[in-house]
C-alpha cells in the first residue's frame, strides 16, 4: 500500500475551482488503484497542525505528498497560514513531494530534500493557468508524471520526462489549433517544472505492509 496524502485549498478566493479540480483528477485516478490510500486535506485542514498531525498518524510510513494550493520559494501556503515550509521539513523524510504551487522547487524544495526527502517535483518559476476552458489540460500537464508514478511502474525520473514530452505534444496541438497565447503558457510551466533528488524511485519504494 501507498498513503497519499493530498492537500488542497478549496477556500481560495481566486482559484478554489482549480484546486479543487486538481484534487478531483488525482483523487479520480488514485481511487482506481487497491494499492493507495488516500487522505484529503481539504482547504480547511490546509494548516501547519493538520498536516503535521496527520504525517504523524502515519507512525513512521513512508508516503507521498501532493501539494495544490499557492506558494512562493520557501512555503506552501493559504491565504491564512504557511503548511509546510522550513519549520515542518523535517517531517517528509523518505517521502516524494509533489507541489502545484508556484516557485516551490527554488527553495522549499531544497530543504526538503535537505532534510531527507527523498524525491521533489515542482515549479521553480510561477505556474499560469489563466485559461478556464483549458483547465482540464493545464491539470493533466502538470500531473502527469505522479499519475505515471502512481499508477504505472515507472520511475518518477521517468515521469518526470515523459511529463515534459507530453507538454509538448500539448503545446503543438494548441499552436495547431491557433490557441497561440495557451501554446505559450504551457511552454512556461513545461519549462518551469523540476525534479530534485533520487529520480530513480519507485512507487513501490513507497510501499507499507
């Protein structure tokens, strides 16, 4: 088994929808698989306690974290409270962390891995989404390398390069259809994106009895 950990703010004021539209999707594709268990941290429970709380529930297990809120280069963040920043590192040890939130990888990042965290996935520059009847592909970009991951057994060094290569064939497919301004958005979170630590971890690395 894989606990799954997924936290997401619901409550934003400006991108509520979207986070919790990406909850939906890796939540959808998560709930297929009898070899992951999941535990939602909806908008309320987005909080430093929750996530330490429920971290520590896990009694030492190893898992994977999921991050889908704002942030900037040194926390995941609502518009209340920082959840995981430098003060609460310490707790991902041996985990993968991957974050949908904005300029993550540039410092959170590397204090996690710092600090024992065993894979990082992020952005290390701000991510657009600014086009809502796109969202579903911005989503499905840049959470396509923890569904491989998750799902397949592929090494997340892997994903990660297939998740690129699938950003472009997006890319492509929006300057084809003339959706020129999407085209370049994507190519701005394709090139953003990043993967710190040990790439050549597996989903079964992850695994508890």
């Amino acid at each position: 088994m894989i606990n799954l950990l997924i936290a997401y703010d619901d409550n934003d004021v400006s991108l509520a929808d979207y986070f919790e539209g990406s909850y939906n999707y890796i939540a959808g594709f998560s709930s297929q698989s009898n070899d992951i268990t999941s535990y939602p941290m909806p908008g309320d429970e987005c909080k430093e306690s929750s996530v330490n709380e429920c971290i520590a529930a896990l009694a030492g297990q190893k898992f994977c974290f999921v991050g889908i809120s704002h942030g900037n280069s040194d926390h995941l963040l609502t518009s209340t409270e920082a959840y995981v920043s430098v003060r609460n590192c310490y707790l991902f040890n041996q985990s993968v962390f991957y974050s949908l939130a904005c300029h993550t990888a540039s410092k959170l990042g590397v204090n996690l891995i710092a600090n024992g965290c065993s894979t990082f996935v992020g952005y290390n520059n701000l991510a657009y989404a600014t086009y809502e009847q796109f969202k579903d592909i911005y989503i499905r970009c840049e959470t396509y390398a923890l569904k491989e991951f998750l799902t397949t057994r592929t090494s997340l060094g892997d994903a990660f390069d297939m998740m690129i290569q699938n950003y472009t064939v997006e890319i492509k497919s929006m300057y084809d259809s003339n959706q020129i301004l999407m085209a370049m958005e994507l190519i701005h979170n394709r090139d953003s994106m990043n993967i710190l630590g040990n790439k050549e971890i597996m989903q079964e690395d992850l695994h508890f009895q």
